[in-house]
C-alpha cells in the first residue's frame, strides 16, 4: 500500500488537541501568505491567530510565512502598523483618535517602513517569540522561546535572547548549502511522505540521496 500523506486543508490535524491548527486553511487576509502544513498551537485560541498573533496589520505590508513551520503558544509578528513618530517631543499618535486632532493625520501618514515579513521553510518558533517588521528568517532556523527577533537570520541559524543574536548554526556552511540545494520542502508531498524518517532523523547524504529519486520541480 503506497503511503498516504496528510491532508494540507485540514483545520485541525489532530482533532483531539483542538490547540493545533494549520495555517494555511484558517488565514483570510490576502496580505498574509502561509505554506501547506504550517502550523500553530495555542490552548487559548488557535484560530484567532490572525487577530492575536499578527498585531498592528494595518497593511500593506506583507506576513510570508513557508511551508512546515512549527509556530509555538504566543508566536507573534508586529507589523509595520506599529510605528510611531519619534522626531518631535511626542510619539503619541493623535490624529488616530480622532475629533478635531484627525485634521493632523499626515503626521502618521508616510512614516518609515521596513516591508514584508518573510519566514522561510521549516522555521521552528519556540514559545512567546515575537518577530519585528520586515525582518527575514532563513529556512530551517530556530527561534528560541521569548526571542525578540529585530534583525535578519541566517538559514539554519539559531537564535535568542532580546534582542536575539545568533548562538550557532545548525550546519556548517558546505552542509548549508547542501541542504538549501536539496530544498526538502518543495519535493511533491508524496515523495516527501516516503522519506519522512530520513527528513527528520537522516544526515545530508542520505538527504541527498532521496532527493536523486525524485523529479522535483
């Protein structure tokens, strides 16, 4: 029998942790983009993860989050909406509460932003991370729980602390490069599901060697 892979529009891959919910099938926003099998886990409420957890939204900017991140409990993104003015005495936004101080509101208009949040494949969140504007985070990092995250990470990098530094990589450079060759997460999801245990627990070589049997895209 030829192995059967989960389903990607599934809400709640595991319908008995109502916590657990897939990305991709829950997000309405077009300014939001999720890949297949992303996922976030969160007892309170899961799937008010765009109002909860994408805070500050006003738009244009864009949230890209790839395919098989693991999102844990309070994983946050602040977006560019949460900019103030610091160039006078005051960063109070005014105009936004309206009255005769929304006449004022090109002082809120144009301020500085950083652009779309962009989140590889493969990124784990440990819990409470929060991710600034327009940061980029490479594919297979790992976001230690409570990491502010204001700047760039590397691919397979590891980061924490706030605001969080890279501790190491996961891989040296050479299996970096190998492994971003390789590019696990665009296999079609059938060949993906015959090699699960070598995508969790094989070395690059045997990744390698997996990836020679398909004809990926």
């Amino acid at each position: 029998m030829q192995p059967v892979p989960a389903d990607p529009t599934v809400l709640h891959p595991m319908p008995e942790h109502p916590r657990v919910v897939l990305l991709k099938p829950l997000v309405k926003s077009p300014l939001i983009e999720v890949g297949d099998y992303s996922y976030y886990d969160d007892p309170d409420d899961a799937t008010a993860f765009e109002t909860r957890n994408v805070l500050y939204h006003y738009g244009p900017e864009r949230l890209v989050i790839g395919k098989y991140c693991a999102l844990g409990t309070g994983t946050r993104f602040i977006m560019n909406g949460a900019n103030h003015r610091m160039d006078g005495p005051s960063t109070f936004p005014f105009p936004t509460m309206g009255g005769s101080w929304a006449e004022h509101f090109d002082l809120i208009t144009g301020l500085p932003g950083r652009g779309d949040t962009v989140i590889g494949n493969d990124v784990w969140f440990g819990h409470g991370a929060t991710v600034m504007p327009g940061v980029r985070i490479g594919h297979g990092a790992i976001i230690a729980a409570g990491a502010v995250v204001t700047g760039d990470v590397p691919d397979y990098g590891i980061v924490g602390g706030n605001p969080a530094r890279l501790i190491r990589t996961r891989y040296d450079a050479a299996d970096i490069a190998r492994l971003l060759a390789v590019a696990w997460w665009d296999w079609p999801v059938r060949h993906i599901t015959e090699h699960v245990r070598t995508i969790m627990s094989g070395t690059v070589a045997d990744l390698e060697e997996a990836a020679a049997q398909t004809d990926r895209p």
